[in-house]
C-alpha cells in the first residue's frame, strides 16, 4: 500500500519585546527559546533526513534573533547576568528572587541539583514579601550560581550534553565562578547566531521548508475588518470605533516578505496566518503577495462547509475523506491553497504526551497514524496536517521532548505506510481538486477572536491604536499638502513602524479574561509605549489615558458555565451522582499554545466548581486526574474581597482536610481565625459548605472572591488567572429567573 503523507508545521513565535524608545529587551524569551527550542528542533532532523518537515518563523522573531546574534540585543534578564555577583543591589538581588527561577520546576530546574537547592532555600512561593524576606539567607556566591543556572536550565539538554564546557557547568551544579559566567553567556550568542543559518541550511538541503507570518503577527481579519469578528461572536461588543485597513494587512505581509528573502535567500510560498486567523477579505492580500497557500484549524473548515467533522470516542476523525485533503479558494482571479490541521493530534503533542512516557506516545502517535491511513481508500493522495508552536510546549516534557521526537521520528522515519513531506513538496504533487465555497472567519482558537477582541480591555487598546492611525494618517496628509513631507519621511516610516508593532497579536492575548503571564505588566507598557512613541514622531502631546495602565487587576470574570439552579451536593468527597453538582458553575483550566512563564508546573486543581442553594455556598475542587489519588499536603485559600474582606483557608492532606474563616484583625492587620467549618472532605475531590450566616452576607449582596491555590513543589495556582468571580446571595426565585450578577 502506499503511504499517507504527514506534514508537520511547527510555528516559532515571540511577541516584539523591545522598548520603542531604549531599544531595550524587555523579557528575554527570544534569547532563552534561542537556546532551549529553535537550534535543535530543527538539527534534530538531521538525524532523520527522510522526514521532511516545514518550520515558520514569524518576521518579528527572525528580527530578534538577528539582534542578538549581531550584539545589538541587550535584556534586564542579560544584564543582571554579567553583572558581578559582589555589585548586585538590593533591588538586582529582589529581581533575580522573582524572575530568575521562571522555568518548569520538574523538567528545568531539579535536574540541576544546585539550582533546585537555591529554590527549596528561596521557597516554593512568589509574594513579594517573602521574596525579600529570603534575600538574607543567599550568600554572594548563591546569586553567582542562581545567574548562571538560570541561564544554563535555558540551553538545551542535548547541547549542554554534547558540549564539553556546558556538561561540565552541569555537573559541577554550583561553586561557579564570575569567568564560567562570562563563558556560558558567549556559548548563548554562540548558539543563537547559529540558529537563523541552521535553518537556510536545512532547507537548501531539501530537508525543510521555511514559511513566514505578517511581520508583527497581527490578526489579519481583523485589520482588514474589526467587525468580522461578529461572523462568529455575532453578540459580542465591538471596538466604539470600526478598524478596517486592509492596506495595513498588505504591509505586513510584504514586510515579512521582504525580511525572510534577505535571510533566507528566497521567498517564502507558504504563510501560517498569525493565530490560523483567516477571513476571505484577506485572502486576495495575501494572493496578491505570491503566497501559494496558508493553513488554519480544522474547525474553521468545519463551518466553511457548514458540517461538523465527526469524531469517535477516542479522538478518530470519522470524516477523513473531508478534513485530510487541501482545498483552494480563488482570490481576485488568483488561486490559493489551503489546508487544516488536525486537531486532535495537534493538541496531543501540544498538551497531553508531556505527562506521557516518550516511548508509549510515540507509540500511540504512530499508531493513530496508522489507523488514519487505514481508514482512507486512497491514502497517497491525502495529507494529514500537524500544526503547533514549536517552542511552548517542550519545557513540560522530559529532557525538553528529545526523548519524544527521536522516539517518535525513529518510527516514522522507517514506518512503510507514513510519509513526512513539507506542504509545498505535497501541494506540487496532488494540487487541491476541490474549492472551498465560503472561507469562516475565525482562529485556530475556538473558531474565533474572542481572545484578541470583545473584552472591554481589548476594545480599548484596539481604539488606541486607530486614534493613533487616524493622527498620523491626518499628519501626513497636512505634511503633503504643505510642501514639508519629505523633509519629515523618516519620522512618518519610524511612525508606522510603531501602528504596525501596536497591532501585533501579543499585546491583545494578554488583555481579557483567558490568559495572565509573571510579566502582564510589561505587555502593557510595551503597548502603551508603541502607541505614544507615534504621537512622539509626529510632535502631538499622548492622551493622558495612555498613562494608565488598560489591565485591570480587579475585574469581574465571566465563567463559561454559571449557576444555573440550587444544588444540595453531599459533603462526603465523592461524586456521588451526575446531578449532584449539575446545576454548578465551573471554572475550568485553560491551556492555550502560548509561552506563559510562570513558577508552577502542572497543578493540583483541573476544575473548582461552586454553587449555592438559600442556606450555603459550596465549592467542590477536582484534581487532574493523572495525580488521583494524592497524598502530599496542599493548602486552598477562598480571598473574599466584597462585601467585606475575609478568607478561607481549606489545608488538604490525602483524605484529611480542615477548613476555617480568617478575618483581618483591626490592630495587626494580620489574618486571623475566627471559626472552623466542619462541612469539608476530601477524598477523590474536596468539597466544601460554608453557609452565608457564617460569611455575614444576606440575600441580594454580591459576593467577590478569587481563589488561590499552594500547591508546594506542584507550584502557585490562582483562579481565575485575573480579577474576580461574582455571586450574588439568593433569594428563593433564582431558579425562576435564573438571575446571575
């Protein structure tokens, strides 16, 4: 039989961190994924030359990594680094505290057993207080090691093992010296500038194929139309004012163009549109470039032809005749290719194989590989596309997920019924038979653009950024009319510049209620500060608004799944039956393809769900399952912030769980315990009853609580991520109106 062909794309992204006006780096992630992600995961294939795969680099990454290599890139993260461990101030010694630990605790950190020393010692927590608190206890030679571990648990596993300088770092694991740290920040910019020439070389091989983003990584459809976000959020609130510069799409692509040719010496013929986001207003744009295809989401497919794609139990495509083909849409007379991902097989790499043994995922991967090409009449004339971030998901898997890739390529690569091609290498072999008649608007994310617009914080920075367009398209055209334009042409180009990085994705990711990251902050003065640069450049004074921040730290968060009727659960840690908790609202996980550097590793808590009836509130807190049952103590704190401040302090232990009341004491300003509650238990969850006469809240007051969790060495929870959840008291005809505050 012949074989099904596979084509993986893996998508390296970084969000623009440097300062408009110092030229600084704010966050050092594109250095760090430099040495951790985008050197091996392509070298990794030489090794496995047969299996051809397509990488995209987005512009802005590409133009980061050029920095670095060229010595032009300098971070707060770098510089805190060379500088001396006998210089470093009170404040350097707080930042480090906070900042230099930010890498998976279970897969980075404790295999170098000195840099897992230097936590236990600093604490498995992140208040501010604490932190400084801890200072005293680390020695000069203490901040030395944690400077260069940070940096050292950042570089691959593999290079640190093939490197002899590197492999002795690690073995050594502390006691280093102001010399070894100079060494390992050269091998840094060593490795990174080898990265953007690893990639032409692999693709001059025939190995890869390298595809492209719109510069700053915006979402297309939306700045070729802000309302066609209603396609799919048909309610959703808008912007007060219409973005529609399709023009500004135009730019974005050419300028990504442009950049990938001069690095990599040819044009790119594929483009994964920033987020899978497509809409047919942008699809003549990005025809008009020479694009030859894109790819998006198999959702988004799904509702093109307005039929959903069928799966079974365990995750099997039933419809593979439909989802593993390309289409093409005709754009302005032009033709355009495109495909859809697998869902499904994305997310499991992406997600679910991380908590996996390498050899049984690579196993299973194949396996449904197998199956897939089985269940298809005419399998060497299909493809089935996998498309992920190439760079997030690795720090969550053992040994970066070498242990995973090589286990898995070495069964594709001498697997008969499985073939691994780039998209081009397929398209010019079975070019796509079938038009799509309609292309959805959406994303590669729940088929929409809730993330990036419709939050009241979104909305914001998008008016932001067309009041700012608006006054420099208005400067401009008095500068025409006057005779002056040239005279100020590389003010206008450097203004631009600015409205294109203001509509880059990243900065809309982090408002709203579905993502938080350690650096929330940043993103938002990195945002602010494009957005007033352009004022800057064209002489105006900013809005005074641009001064405060658009993140709100207390907001309303609206679950997905609300109350919807009384619940009267058993106190007993069981589910004891479906319709127990029925009628709850829920807050659940979210996991989402983006890099959230957090001190945490995998959790306790999959969900919290709560609910009420006239006399109680209750919460019932369920584990992920792959820990059930566990034993090690953890610690859950209810934070009621109106009508009046208290807490709940639940502390968990295996089957034995306590729970009281801590209100704060008007002389110390301490919390204090003023009452246990007895209605808590746990065993396969934890349940909990606290009556509202216990909380002094009577019918119709509103009730503000979020919810943190101490998990120990399982790492800091809150819940939700940002602001607060709202319940308001009952009284005895919720039910009828289904009321919710």
């Amino acid at each position: 039989m012949k074989p099904l062909n596979i084509a993986f794309l893996w998508h390296m992204h970084q969000p623009l961190y440097k300062d408009p006006f110092t030229g600084e780096y704010i966050l050092p992630w594109v250095r760090l994924h430099g040495t951790k992600d985008y050197y091996d995961m392509v070298s990794i294939l030489e090794d496995f030359p047969s299996l051809h795969q397509t990488f995209n680099l987005v512009p802005s990454l590409i133009e980061q990594l050029n920095d670095y290599a060229e010595g032009k890139a300098s971070d707060k993260f770098l510089s805190l680094t060379l500088k001396p461990a006998p210089d470093l101030t009170s404040d350097d010694k707080g930042f480090m505290m906070r900042n230099f630990f930010l890498a998976n605790w279970e897969h980075m950190i404790k295999p170098l057993h000195g840099y897992w020393e230097l936590l236990k010692k600093r604490g498995f927590y992140h208040h501010e207080n604490e932190m400084d608190d801890a200072i005293r206890y680390f020695s000069e030679q203490d901040f030395l090691d944690m400077q260069v571990l940070f940096n050292l648990a950042w570089i691959d596993p593999a290079i640190r093992e093939n490197d002899g300088f590197l492999k002795g770092l690690s073995q050594k694991g502390k006691g280093f010296t102001e010399e070894e740290k100079k060494k390992l920040v050269a091998k840094q910019k060593e490795i990174v500038k080898g990265i953007l020439p690893k990639y032409r070389e692999m693709e001059k091989k025939g190995i890869i194929e390298i595809t492209t983003s719109p510069y700053y990584h915006p979402i297309l459809p939306l700045l070729c139309d802000s309302h066609s976000a209603k396609v799919a959020m048909p309610g959703a609130e808008l912007p007060q004012k219409r973005f529609v510069s399709p023009e500004d799409a135009a730019e974005q692509i050419k300028r990504g163009i442009k950049l990938h040719q001069e690095t990599f010496g040819r044009r790119p013929k594929g483009m994964w549109p920033s987020e899978g986001s497509v809409s047919e207003a942008m699809l003549p744009i990005i025809a008009n470039e020479g694009i030859r295809w894109v790819a998006t989401d198999e959702e988004i497919l799904a509702n093109s032809l307005k039929r959903g794609i069928r799966r079974d139990s365990d995750g099997y495509c039933l419809d593979p005749e439909i989802l593993y083909k390309p289409y093409y849409v005709t754009a302005e007379g032009k033709r355009l290719s495109i495909i859809f991902r697998d869902h499904v097989l994305s997310d499991l790499i992406g997600f679910v194989y991380a908590a996996w043994d390498a050899e049984k995922a690579a196993d299973d991967f194949a396996g449904r590989l197998v199956k897939i090409h089985d269940s298809l009449p005419s399998p060497e004339g299909c493809l089935l596309s996998i498309i992920l971030d190439g760079e997030n998901a690795w720090e969550y898997y053992k040994n970066d997920g070498r242990d995973f890739l090589c286990a898995l390529y070495a069964r594709l690569a001498k697997h008969p019924l499985l073939r691994a091609v780039t998209v081009s290498e397929y398209l010019e072999e079975y070019p796509p038979k079938e038009e799509l008649p309609t292309l959805y608007a959406g994303s590669w994310i729940n088929h929409n653009f809730k993330i990036w617009i419709g939050h009241s914080e979104d909305n914001t920075a998008w008016d932001y950024v067309k009041d700012a367009r608006d006054a420099l398209v208005d400067y401009e055209k008095i500068l025409r009319q006057s005779g002056a334009y040239e005279q100020h042409k590389d003010q206008i180009a450097d203004a631009w510049q600015e409205i294109y990085a203001a509509e880059g994705s990243d900065w809309f990711w982090w408002y709203g209620d579905e993502h938080s990251s350690m650096s929330d902050k940043e993103f938002d003065e990195l945002f602010r500060k494009h957005i007033k640069r352009v004022y800057a450049l064209i002489g105006k004074e900013p809005p005074l608004s641009l001064e405060v921040p658009i993140m709100m730290e207390e907001k309303i968060y609206e679950p997905t799944i609300k109350p919807t009727a009384f619940i009267n659960p058993v106190i007993d840690g069981e589910i004891s039956g479906y319709f127990e908790w029925l009628s709850a609202g829920r807050l659940e996980r979210t996991n989402y393809g983006a890099a959230m550097h957090r001190e945490t590793r995998a959790g306790i808590v999959d969900s919290i769900s709560y609910g009420f009836n006239l006399q109680s509130l209750f919460f019932r807190f369920d584990y992920i399952h792959d820990i059930i049952p566990y034993e090690q103590k953890w610690d859950v704190i209810i934070n009621f912030l109106f009508p009046k401040m208290r807490k709940i302090k639940l502390s968990i232990e295996g089957g034995k769980a306590d729970a009281k009341i801590l209100e704060k004491d008007s002389d110390t300003g301490e919390f204090v315990e003023k009452k246990k509650i007895e209605s808590i238990a746990a065993k396969d969850v934890v349940e909990l009853e606290v009556q509202f006469k216990t909380l002094g809240v009577k019918t119709g007051d509103e009730m503000r609580f979020f919810i943190t969790i101490d998990g120990g060495e399982r790492g800091l929870e809150r819940w939700p991520s940002k602001g607060y959840v709202a319940v308001a008291v009952p009284s005895e005809d919720f039910e009828d109106y289904n009321w919710w505050v």
